[in-house]
C-alpha cells in the first residue's frame, strides 16, 4: 500500500494519520518535533510492515486535546486507538517522546503490543547527567545540538534545506506547546516509570545516537537493565535523531528485530 | 492626575562586563556577584527613598517582583508592601504586582496581601502580572497554563476576600479542602485591583470586563491608545463606563536642579531599557505562554526594541523624562492629555542612580510638579 494519509476519530480528537506498506501492524509514535511522515527508514521498513504512523494529539494537523496533562494520558490514548484501528496486537516503536510514551503504553498493558522498539526515548531521569532544556534554546542552537553532523545526514536537503512556510511555523509552535504541556515538570521524564518496566517481558530493542546530547546514552543503559527482555544497540557518530542521521542502520536494525522469533 | 513612585530595587554593583559574557543578565548571570553587605545597605536606601516619596505628597508607592536578576531585588512583593505598611504614613501602597500564574498557594497570597492591608491602614492597591518568561523557569511553572492558572489563582483570591470560610476549592490547577484564612482586607470588599499591560489584547479586555485599573508599560502613545481601546471594548461588555480612574500609564522619570544634571541622572534608565532586558526570546516568552494573538500584537507593539533606541529617542518618545521640574510637569500633562489617564507611575530610580541624586529629585518632585498634577484630568 502506497503512504497515505487519514484522519481518524478516536475519544474526540480528530487523529491525523499516515499509513502505508504491507505486512504485520506497526505503530510508530513521533518526537516532539513532528509527526515526518515516511522519510527513508520509514519507507524502507514498511516493505516488511504496516505502518500506521499518528500525529500525537495537540500536533501537527491532529486535532486539539488540552485536556492532556502528562504522557501517560498519551499513553492511555493510543491503547484506544490501537482499539479503534483494529491494529490487533501491533508492534510499537517510539521515538523520544514517542519512545516516552511506547513505554508507559507497554507498562500500563504489556500485552496490547508485540515487540517493542525505542528510539532515544525520554522518559527516565538519567542517572547522572541531565535531559536538556530543549525550551531554553532558540531554534537554530538546537537543532545544532539535536544531531551529530548535519553533513552526514542523507536528508538533510529535503528536510531542512529551506526555511519553513508560515504553515511550518504554525505546527512546529503547537508541537513544542503539546510538548511542554505533556513534559514540562518533572522535566521529559516520569519519576514512576522506572518502577513498572520491569513488568514488560515483550522483546524490545532500544537504539540510542552515541553522541545523544537530548537524552544521555546512560539512560539507554537504564532502560535496558529495567527491562527483562531488552537489548541496546549504540550507534556511533550519531546524535538524538538515529531514523533521520542513520536511515538505512536503522531500518536494518528494526526490520532483523521485528522479523526474530514471535513472542 | 496622581502620581506614583518606582523603584526596581536594582543591584547594578557589578562590573559590566562580567554581564556581556552570559546571554542574559536574567537567569543566567552567575549570583556569585551578588553582595549581601550591598544589597543589606541598598535595601535601607531604598525604603529610605520610599518613605520620602510618601513625604513628598506621591499618591502611591509603587513596588514589583522579579526573580533571578540583578535589576530587580524586591523578590517579596508582599514582604515589601507589609514594611512600606509600617514605615509611611499617607501614600496608597501599589503592588505592581503578584505574579498569579507562578503562585502555588493563593490562599497564602490571599493572606498576605490581606495582612499588608491591615498594616497599612487600608492603603494597599492589590496589582496581579502574569509575569514575564523569567518568573515562569524560576518557578518552574508550565508556561501552556499560564493564563488559566492567572484566571483560577485570582478567582480564589477574590472568594478568599470576598465570600466567608470555611469553603472547598477543587478547581483545575488548585486543590484546597479547606479554606477559611483569619487574615481578610481592612478594605471592603477588597483592595482595589490594578492590571500591567504591553501586549496582550486579552488581559486589556479581561481586566475592563472587571473595572480594574489597567497600565500599560513603556510602550508608544498609539499602542497604549489601542491597548485602552481593547480595554474599552471589555468595558463595554459588562455594561461599565471607562473613567481615567481606570487608566495608568508608566515611563521612566528623574527631576533635578538644572536640565543638564537631570539629563545626566536620566542616562541611567537606558539600562532597564536594553541591558536588562537581553536576553534569548525563549527566557522572556516560553512556548505557549502568550496565545497567538498576543505574539502578534507583541511584533506590532515594539516596532523598535527599546535596546536599540538612542537615548535622546528614548526622550523624545516619552519613554524617560528627566529634566527642570517645569519641563516635567509640562511633559506629564502632555501624557495625560495624549492618553486621559488619571494615574502616572514614575519609575524614578534605577541602575546607578545614587542616593543624593534620587533624594533631590523626589523632594522637587513633591515641591514642584505634584502640586500641578491636581488640576489635570
């Protein structure tokens, strides 16, 4: 099936939806910076899956939920839309704030998903280090901060080679508005969560940049002793957008994983 | 017209330089340079300064909050409002104001405001902000809810005053099961409630829906115009007429013997205009703290950043008076005539604007110019 888009009702809120591929579901949850659509990990693996890629709530062009407070809400929220799209018992991916709220989702009912995938998510106060303040900093400085190298990056052309339309700019200030209103205090992380991952026995792999200056790779370290059935794959020369700075390493990763034994 | 008195309580006892190496002077600026032997003789220098301004015949003291900076050490709206309660006689106290949406108890703020009140004699002029980006990273207050905590924290202050305890407040951002403070306002059914202004059509338009005295800050004549226009339109809405009671204005101002030494104390304004207000955009307007609105209207009410504007442009586009009392007082009633206000706020001290100087100037200020005010607006 060809990438395209739609719009679903769940709870209320309008849910703005790119879907494509073919094969077994697999839900991809976004970052704070968007729902891309199918950029070329995205499109690499729905060659082997289903992909229903939601923009959260509060972003993009989902509709309103102000009601939200934390991500657990979120979390709470894509259970029933795994209900309301009949996805069965998917597997799930999430990508920092996405891989934030796939492991509460996997936390609150482990056996509503297959495998689970997190890609730098948030979620866990580091250990040592700190998550950065991604509202401190204006925008050019952070994005400098969000990946490694920009040189390296296969789409960088195509997704920030020009300057954004005023319709850019429009989402891109309700994302970061969803974003602080779902992760504001305690900052990008649930100090609760590290006390129920140890109830997720679902395989999962966990990808994490070397080079993360959002989320610290200690935090990928946590995430992998807190659950029973994990694995951590640290991709070097990489900074918090692994699907975006490594396309194909990621697609690779996620695919061989996905395709292991069922459980 | 009445006049009030300002003053930010700055701690500008550091080297400038040390300054320009942070991006801000506001939460960045590391508070090793903060010296309390200083900032202990500075904070009885400015009351001093207070307390001569009530002598001088200013209608009101006016004093503000702000956290994490040197240009403004009065981090206790309410602690101050309580000792200016105790040490002046006459002038109407104007807390300029409480910062609602970073305000965690607002029984607690109900309380103290009440027990300045009391103290004062009933002299107390209750202002609510909703504060600049700076306040909210302090208080680490989520800025998506910073209008619906300003609304929810001043509707439990005003039931606090107004309706008897014990009562239950389950509302969305506070929780009290029980609240029946013993401390209420000397003032009934409670002090009057003043409004700040720069950009945001909403707050005009909330804060005439109310009565309340709304004052913009530091913007242009036409700006102000359009903010009392929203405010009007508020006005309107709830059937209430719009009196210059209703409407304030602030700039900066500073009098002296001659033009020249008046010139000289005004320079130091220039520093709450541009130095102290440096900063990344996302320190003084977090995501999701103005609404869309808001943002707009902030592009079209400082076409030019004050920063940028010399300090002769300043003068002449009222922003700082300074000059003989004469030249004052005829600069104040052009004001009230351009705007119809009844209540000019002077921010009348400021930086390095020493003692003698801001002493000499509040005493021409009560001997010369606020003896014209009364027969304007």
């Amino acid at each position: 099936m060809e990438p395209r888009e739609e719009t679903m009702s769940v709870g209320g809120v309008d849910v703005h939806v790119w879907k494509g591929g073919r094969g077994d579901p697999l839900l991809v949850l976004h970052g704070a910076g968007g729902n891309r659509g199918f950029t070329r990990w995205l499109r690499q693996v729905a060659e082997r899956y289903t992909v229903w890629a939601p923009t959260h709530p509060g972003f993009g062009r989902s509709g309103d939920a102000d009601w939200m407070e934390t991500v657990d809400d979120l979390a709470r929220f894509y259970l029933w839309f795994i209900e309301a799209a009949a996805l069965g018992r998917p597997h799930l991916l999430g990508q920092s704030i996405g891989g934030w709220t796939a492991a509460e989702m996997a936390a609150m009912s482990p056996r509503a998903i297959d495998r689970l995938v997190l890609v730098s998510p948030a979620g866990l106060k580091p250990e040592t280090g700190e998550i950065l303040d991604v509202f401190y900093y204006p925008a050019p400085q952070l994005r400098a901060m969000t990946v490694h190298d920009p040189k390296t990056i296969p789409e960088w052309e195509e997704l920030y080679g020009r300057p954004p339309t005023p319709a850019e700019i429009e989402i891109a200030t309700r994302n970061q508005e969803m974003t602080a209103r779902l992760a504001w205090k305690p900052y990008m992380h649930n100090p609760r969560l590290a006390h129920f991952l140890p109830r997720v026995t679902n395989p999962a792999l966990i990808v994490w940049g070397r080079e993360d200056r959002i989320v610290p790779v200690e935090c990928g370290e946590q995430y992998r002793r807190l659950l029973p059935n994990a694995t951590l794959s640290v991709l070097e020369g990489c900074g918090h957008l692994p699907p975006i700075e490594q396309p194909d390493a990621v697609a690779r990763l996620v695919i061989d994983f996905l395709g292991g034994t069922r459980s | 017209m009445k006049l009030y008195y300002f003053s930010e309580m700055p701690h500008h006892e550091f080297p400038d330089e040390e300054g320009l190496k942070y991006p801000s002077l506001r939460l960045e600026f590391p508070n090793r340079f903060f010296n309390p032997a200083i900032a202990a003789s500075n904070y009885q220098r400015y009351l001093d300064e207070y307390e001569l301004a009530d002598q001088a015949g200013f209608d009101g003291l006016m004093i503000n909050e702000h956290h994490s900076t040197p240009s403004c050490v009065n981090v206790g709206v309410n602690m101050t409002a309580a000792v200016l309660g105790r040490i002046t006689r006459r002038a109407k106290i104007l807390l300029l104001g409480n910062i609602l949406p970073i305000e965690d108890n607002p029984v607690r703020m109900a309380e103290q405001i009440a027990m300045a009140d009391l103290i004062s004699g009933g002299r107390v002029l209750s202002g609510f902000v909703r504060g600049v980006g700076v306040e909210t990273w302090w208080a680490n207050t989520n800025p998506v809810h910073n209008r619906e905590r300003f609304e929810e924290c001043h509707d439990l202050v005003l039931k606090c005053w107004t309706d008897p305890g014990p009562f239950r407040w389950e509302g969305k951002h506070y929780h009290f099961r029980h609240v029946n403070p013993w401390c209420l306002p000397l003032q009934k059914p409670h002090p009057p409630i003043w409004v700040p202004g720069t950009a945001s059509p909403e707050t005009a338009i909330w804060a005439g829906q109310r009565g309340y005295t709304y004052v913009p800050f530091l913007v242009p004549f036409d700006i102000a115009r359009e903010l009392f226009d929203y405010y009007r339109q508020g006005a309107a809405e709830a059937g209430r007429t719009v009196t210059p009671d209703n409407l304030g204005f602030l700039i900066c101002a500073v009098t002296a013997d001659t033009r020249a030494k008046a010139l000289e104390a005004g320079r130091h304004f220039v520093w709450r205009m541009g130095p102290t207000l440096r900063a990344p955009l996302e320190f003084m307007s977090p995501v999701g703290m103005r609404s869309r609105a808001g943002n707009q209207f902030a592009l079209r009410a400082r076409p030019r950043s004050l920063a940028a504007m010399s300090y002769e442009e300043l003068i002449a586009e009222h922003f700082i008076i300074a000059s003989t009392p004469d030249e004052v007082a005829d600069r104040f009633a052009h004001i009230q005539k351009e705007l119809g206000i009844g209540h000019l706020l002077l921010e009348a001290q400021e930086s390095r604007m020493d003692h003698p100087t801001t002493m000499r100037s509040i005493e021409l200020m009560g001997a010369k110019v606020i003896p014209t005010m009364g027969a304007l607006a």
